[in-house]
C-alpha cells in the first residue's frame, strides 16, 4: 500500500507539473500574439492627407499674396510718379529775384510759401519827361497753375495794396502846381503768364497790373509788363 501512495502521489505531482507547463506555454504564445495587435495601433503614423491639404492652402495662400503685392506696388509708382510731377508743375521754383520793364522799370522779388501761392513785392520807377518821377511800391498774394500740356508754363492772378509818390521836376509847369508832389494809395489786381527753363535758373513772365487810386487818381490800367527772374 505505500508503494502505491507512493506511486500515485509521483504520478498527480508529475501530472500538475505538466498542466503547469502547458499554462505558462499557453501564456507565453499569447502574448506575442497581443503585443502584435497592440504595436499596430501604437505605432499608426499620423494621417498624411490633413498634411496635404494644409499645404495646398499656403500654396494658394502665397499666390494671392504674391498678386495683391504686385497689384499694390504698381498703384504705388503711379502714384510717386504723378506726386513729382505735381510738385514740379505748381511750384516752378521756391524764390526768385528779378525786373520788369515796360510802364517804367521795376525791381521785384518773389517767394512761394505754398505750392500754388506766392508773395511778390515790386518796387517801381517811372519817369514822366519834364514833369516828374514816380516811385510806388507793391505787395501781391498771387495764385500760381500750371497749364496743362504746356510743360514750365503757368497762368497766375493776384491782387495787393501798394503806395506811391510822384515829385514834380522844376519847369515850365513849376508854377501850376504848388506842392512839391503827392503821395497816393489803392489797390492792384493783375493777371499773367509765367514760364519757367528747364534746367535753368531763369523765368520770364508777361503781366498786366490794373489799379484804383483811393486818392482821387481812380482806375489807371498802365502798369504791369515783362519780367525775367533768376529762381532759387
């Protein structure tokens, strides 16, 4: 009988060592088989198509860049361009020194403090043969244009006080007057044209100068006549 308890007690020890085994076989040979359904899903790459159709947009979006630069730059020159000659043609220069001739000699100097607006001061002297000389001083606003198709070509109004003085020679006409000479006052308006050299520091100008002499003198129309100017 202790043989066979023996026997019997080897035989179940030996029959669980072998279920034991034929476990852990079990075991081992599935979990390659997990570990190769698992590294799919955590090794999946990332979708490739939202890279592309990312991309296609920058594309897109880079051209229409490109267009609206080219669209914009080409407003810009037009525009640089029209500014200088605008400036160019409002402004034929910043000052000018010059005379006029024609109802007497005249020496004038001009400023412009805007691109189409100037000061002009004009001294005058005339002289009247055997009577007497006259000296008058002017100051004008003028407003200046450029003409247009007429390139350095410009038309101009204005309109100023100016004040004066005649003295009479000693003459025959000595003893009709018993003074010495007047002074006398008013207001000028004038109209002209003025044309400025290209390259050249030199303008000319051609203008009439009608006045009202608030001193009993009235309208006189004898002034005004041809200039020429060295610019700055």
């Amino acid at each position: 009988m202790k043989h066979l308890t023996t026997i019997l007690f080897l035989t179940a020890t030996f029959a669980i060592g072998n279920a034991n085994a034929q476990v852990k076989k079990t075991v081992v040979k599935k979990q390659p088989v997990k570990e190769q359904e698992t590294k799919p899903v955590a090794k999946a790459p990332a979708p490739t198509a939202p890279a592309t159709i990312a991309a296609e947009p920058q594309t897109q979006q880079t051209k229409q860049t490109e267009r609206e630069n080219e669209q914009v730059s080409k407003p810009k020159s037009n525009t640089t361009k029209t500014e200088v000659v605008t400036g160019q043609s409002d402004r034929p220069y910043k000052a000018a020194l010059g005379i006029k001739f024609m109802w007497g000699i005249s020496a004038t100097g001009k400023y412009f403090f805007k691109k189409d607006q100037a000061i002009e001061a004009i001294v005058r002297y005339r002289s009247y043969s055997g009577l007497g000389n006259d000296i008058a001083i002017t100051a004008l606003y003028q407003y200046e244009k450029a003409i247009p198709d007429a390139a350095g070509l410009h038309w101009l109004v204005g309109a100023g006080p100016y004040y004066g003085n005649f003295s009479y020679k000693k003459s025959i006409y000595s003893d009709w007057y018993a003074s010495g000479g007047y002074s006398y006052y008013g207001l000028a308006a004038m109209a002209g044209l003025e044309y400025k050299f290209n390259n050249t520091p030199i303008a000319i100008s051609a203008d009439w100068m009608p006045a009202f002499d608030f001193n009993g003198g009235g309208f006189g129309a004898e002034s005004g006549g041809f200039g020429i100017k060295y610019t700055f």
